[in-house]
C-alpha cells in the first residue's frame, strides 16, 4: 500500500490498553486507534445496528475499509454489513491502482 502512496490504520472502539495487548499480541505494524465512544465510527455512519445499548459490542462498527487521498477526500469506500466479512485486499488494491 505504501508503495502505491496509502498508509493503513484500524479504528475500534476497543479501549486503548485492550489495543495495546491486542497488538503486542498479534504486532499488526500499523496504527490500531482507540475510538472508545465511537465518534469516529457514528461520524462515517458505521455503527452496527444488531448490537443495541446494553450490549457488550454496542458502538462496534460494521466493518469498513475508506481509501483516502492526500487532500483527505474519501476516493473509495468497502463495507460489509456484518463483522465477520471483510472486504478482499485484492479487490482493494485493484480499485486503487486504478486511481493512480
């Protein structure tokens, strides 16, 4: 990605000392960041909506994958409705060599 100009980061809502277990854990070596009230998540209209306010995954976001460019505008966007499906990284690296 990088090679193509783009530089990855997660958004969870998972609180920061849950991220930093979680990534020594598994070392992703990209930016996990804490969006524990899920501001980020509410703002791009992702919350998932089977998951209501008493439950342990309320605020989780619906799985999502923004390409952004360097003026910070949004030039692709893959979501998936439920939290086990993950957009394919080889359908996202097309789209975006696409663009370039």
């Amino acid at each position: 990605m990088q090679a193509l100009g783009y530089n990855i980061a997660v958004v969870t809502y998972d609180q920061r000392r849950e991220i930093a277990r979680f990534n020594r854990r598994f070392n992703f070596g990209y930016p996990l960041l804490a969006d524990p009230q899920s501001k980020i998540i509410r703002a791009f209209g992702l919350i998932d909506t089977n998951y209501g306010p008493r439950s342990y995954a309320f605020g989780v976001a619906r799985p999502l994958t923004l390409v952004i460019d360097a003026q910070g505008r949004v030039t692709h966007r893959f979501s998936e409705s439920h939290y086990s499906y993950r957009p394919d990284p080889g359908d996202i690296l097309k789209r975006i060599r696409n663009i370039n």
